[in-house]
C-alpha cells in the first residue's frame, strides 16, 4: 500500500504511512515542523557553533527518515547562500515512490519554482553513492536499517525524524542511541521532535547532553542531545 497525501495546516504535504498509520510530518504544518525542528532547533545552532569555533564550515548531516526528502530539500534551500558545504546523508528503509513524491507541494510552498529539479533528483539519483547537488551540497541516500549503521565520529548533527514511540517503540530506546552518539562528532547534536521522558531518559543512559526546547505548533517541546 502506498502512504496517503495529506495537506498539513501550513498548507504543505505530509504522508500518513500505511502500516504504521503514522504520518511523516506534523498534521499542523509539515514545512513548519521542518524549519523549527531540523533546521532553527538543530542546523543552525550547529552552523552557529561551528562558527564561533572558527572552523571550516562545512557539516555533516545524517537523517534517519529520508522519506518524503522534505528536510533534506529545506537543508539545502536555507544553506544555498551561506558560506558552508553540506553533506547529507538519509537513511530511508522503506523508500517512498516516485509516483507519490510528484504529487507533493513543497516546490510550490517554498515558492522555488526555479528549483524544482533539485527537488526531483534528490528523488531520482541512485540510492547508495554520493551525488553532488550543487557546488556546496551532496547527498547520499541510503536504504538501511538503522540498527546496521556503523558510522563513528562523521556526523555534525543527526535529524532523528523517526515515527514516533507509538509507532515504532523500538526507536526511541538506549539501543539506538547508542548508535547514534557513536556515529556524532564530539561536539555533534540529535535533535528531534519528540520529547518523550523514556526516550530523553535513553538518550542519557548512552551519554548525551539533553534539553528541552519550545516545540512547534501542538508541541510543548522537542529535545536537542549534545555528545559532549
């Protein structure tokens, strides 16, 4: 069964998946979500850390839930005129069709009509090899279950864009946090939209630095773990 179109109250797109009768993104504004989670809460704290280090910008991102390639498309929209060089990689173990992802509006709700390609071959290039975007962002998509990643010390920062403990409990425990604080740099945030006590709990149990942050529309909080 394919995962259903809904239009989220920002007016963008999200996906209800099938199985897990679980939606991609927030019913109360998918584009939305996207910029107060992944990209203010997560990227941009990131970028601002690296530049008070006075380091090389360049970022990793890893993004567990590739899905619907919204985050990675608003990634590469808020970075394309700053000084920084980003390289992306999206974990997606069910990947989401070509036929559905034409029917998605992001392109339209950005207002980026002139960048419609790139939002169409991030969805079209090969899963499993490095592509370069353009001349600041590549992309790697990979089709991976979570638990297989061996990844140590590569990420700046991981979109934990998970379903939710309702949907996929086996997500959210120290198990796969421990994954993920190995494969962060030290210094590297999660950042998710989920502030769950168990799953805030399992972050610290594995070593993570935890807070609790204003959440988007119908969010009290959302969480950001630092590996210190």
């Amino acid at each position: 069964m394919k995962p259903k179109i809904e239009t989220t109250e920002d007016g963008s797109s999200t996906l209800l998946h099938p199985k897990y009768q679980a939606h991609y993104h927030s019913i109360f504004g998918a584009i939305e979500e996207s910029n107060h989670v992944y990209i203010n809460a997560g990227l941009l704290y990131v970028l601002s850390s690296l530049e008070k280090q006075d380091v090389k910008q360049s970022c990793s991102v890893l993004e567990l839930g590739f899905g619907s390639g919204l985050n990675a498309f608003n990634t590469f929209l808020k970075t394309e005129n700053l000084p920084i060089t980003i390289n992306y990689v999206g974990i997606e173990n069910y990947p989401v069709s070509i036929e559905t992802i034409k029917k998605l509006n992001y392109v339209t709700q950005f207002n980026v009509a002139e960048k419609a390609l790139v939002f169409k071959q991030m969805h079209h290039l090969p899963w499993e090899v490095q592509h370069q975007i353009s001349d600041k962002f590549t992309l790697e998509k990979r089709q991976l279950d979570i638990f297989d990643l061996q990844s140590k010390n590569q990420f700046d920062i991981i979109y934990f864009d998970a379903f939710g403990p309702g949907a996929q409990p086996e997500l959210w425990t120290a198990p796969i946090f421990k994954i993920m604080y190995a494969a962060l740099k030290e210094g590297g945030v999660l950042i998710t939209y989920c502030a769950q006590g168990a799953a805030r709990r399992a972050m610290q149990s594995v070593g993570f630095t935890v807070s609790k942050l204003p959440g988007p529309p119908s969010k009290r909080h959302i969480l950001r773990a630092v590996k210190f």
